[in-house]
C-alpha cells in the first residue's frame, strides 16, 4: 500500500509539473498583431469559458485548460470582463490574465481636446467602439447631472485629467466616470446664479483660443464685454470646431471664404454665443470665466512665434497689430 501511495504521489507530481510547464513554456508572450476580445460573464462556468477559448482558437484542448485550472488550484478563480488575449500566451498566460481580471487603459485627456477627439482616443485603446461617446443618449444621466439639462450632447463635460477605464466599456459606465470627475472638481464653483451651460460654452471658447492663464482672463472678460453690447465675438476657434466638424487635430488652416460660411458656430456671422460648447476646458479656464478680468481691451490675437496674447483696445490698434504679428 505505502509504495502504491508514493507512485501516486510521483504521478500527479509529474502531472502537476508537466502541466504547469506547459502552461507557462508553449507560447507565453502576447501576440499585439493577433488580439481576440474575448468576454467572460458573470457566473459562466469554467466549463463553458474552455468551449469559448477553443471555438475562438485561443487553446489547443479544452481538456489541458480544465486540467491546468485543477492542477494550479484555479478552478474557480477566472474574473469576469472583458480581455484582449492571444494563442501565443498559452495556457499559462491565458489563465493569469483571467484570474487577475481586465487590464485598466491610462487615457490621458487633455485640456481643449474635443468629444470627436475623445471618442476618438478612447476607441483607439479600445474602451469604447468609435462613435459611442458621441452618440451617447445622456437621458439616463439627467437625473444624477442636473448640469446636463441644456446641453445636446457630452462636449464640455469631459473634465481633462488622467483616467483609467477598462476596455471595451460600456458607453454609460465611460460617461459617468467623466460626468463624476466633472461634478467632483467643479460643484464647489457653482452657486444658483451661475449658468453653468452658458459658462462651459465661455470656457470653451477661452480655453482654444488663449494658452497662457494671465491672458486666459482678459479674453474671458473680452468676451463678456463684446456679448454685453452686441457685438460679434469674432472667435476663430469656433470657426474651425463647425469648418471641422467637431475636431481640431489634422485640420487645415482657414481660408477667407470658411468665415463666410454660413453655420451656427461662425461667430463672425452671427452674434452671441455659439450653439455649444467647442471643446471640453480645464477647471483652469472654467474658473477665469467665473472671475473674468476687467480691462479696457477690446480685440486680441495670438503671436504665432511667442503665443503671447497681444491685446489692442481700438479696431485701428488691432489692425496694425494683425500686420505686424500676423502680415495682415
């Protein structure tokens, strides 16, 4: 009896090695070129999660997975989500990718970057499939983000800052992060006479048309004054958001006939603020809206060389201004 207990016990070492070494020597390193999604769901069984592995051709034999689980003592540790795996991890790998769970995506979002251009980044890392940010029904978030009741889509609510989403997301659980991080950093700006709406749309605006924050404030102040009185905001920057559809990345520089066209965000044409927000701003240039600074400045542009914002108080001052910075 002792000596059948000990060719036991030498068998399912053997067994457990074999498969252990299997496991994490055939293949072993992620294929990026060959990525599969692959989806685990809550309560499926180890069973059925073998099934899908082969039918996608992720593992050779249903029967050596189950068995590595069972020798490894993870039969029942695999973490539902959703993962982006390869053949060439092996079983091994395959397994230590499910049991750790789905791999977060840093995604960084910078300050004037637009909804397009984030759905854009987002689809690119693979949280969300291209247009679900977008086209995102913001009916079943009106409830939590009362802030969102003018608005026609998210443009203006995607606070810049670094995130950590998972891939293949759904387009809710990715809007609510954002919408969150918004109501966290800005509840404490607001008070009942703020229009928030009318802010964002304001800081927007400020923040693709002016880098540095000193000149962020006086712009902010500019436009105040030209909105008090009629006159047109003259915003180039809305003039690309509606000539380019939504985005700034790889669009080409205006020509004279794009200021007469005729669209709701040429601001040339058509007094007042724009329909919308052009971008989503920093908590930066949110806060100089709401604190804009008085001058007797009328125009503005930017110095293609420094960025510096060259402020002019009279039409003739801004005119000479655009021959000597821009060859006007």
């Amino acid at each position: 009896m002792k000596r059948i207990i000990i060719i036991y016990l030498i068998v399912v070492f053997v067994l457990v090695s074999g498969f252990w070494f299997l496991g994490h020597s055939v293949f072993g390193n992620l294929d990026e070129n060959n990525l599969v999604e692959f989806t685990v769901t809550e309560n499926q069984g180890v069973s059925q999660i073998a099934q899908k592995l082969w039918e996608e051709k992720l593992i050779r034999s249903k029967t050596f997975f189950l068995l590595y689980l069972y020798f490894s003592g993870n039969f029942s540790g695999l973490k539902p989500g959703t993962y982006f795996l390869s053949r060439s991890l092996g079983v091994g790998g395959i397994v230590g990718r499910l049991l750790k769970g789905p791999l977060a995506v840093e995604t960084v979002i910078y300050p004037g970057m637009t909804l397009k251009e984030i759905d854009d980044r987002l689809s690119e890392v693979g949280v969300l499939k291209k247009g679900e940010l977008v086209n995102f029904n913001m009916d079943v978030l009106l409830e939590k983000h009362l802030f969102l009741n003018s608005a026609k889509n998210l443009e203006g609510f995607l606070m810049p800052d670094t995130y950590k989403f998972f891939q293949s997301s759904s387009p809710e659980t990715v809007a609510e992060v954002f919408l969150d991080n918004f109501q966290k950093k800005t509840e404490p700006l607001w008070s009942n006479q703020n229009d928030i709406y009318r802010t964002i749309i304001i800081a927007s605006l400020v923040e693709k048309e002016v880098p540095l924050p000193d000149d962020k404030r006086i712009v902010a102040g500019i436009i105040f004054k030209r909105l008090s009185v009629g006159m047109p905001l003259q915003i180039d920057a809305s003039v690309v958001y509606g000539v380019c559809q939504g985005k700034f990345l790889d669009c080409s520089p205006l020509t004279a006939a794009d200021f007469k066209r005729d669209f709701p965000y040429n601001t040339y044409l058509y007094k007042g603020l724009p329909p919308g927000p052009i971008a989503n701003p920093s908590l930066e240039s949110i806060k100089v809206v709401l604190s804009p600074q008085k001058s007797s400045y009328w125009y503005y542009l930017s110095d293609p060389s420094t960025k510096k914002t060259v402020f002019s108080k009279t039409l003739e001052e801004h005119g000479e201004n655009r021959a000597r910075y821009l060859g006007l």
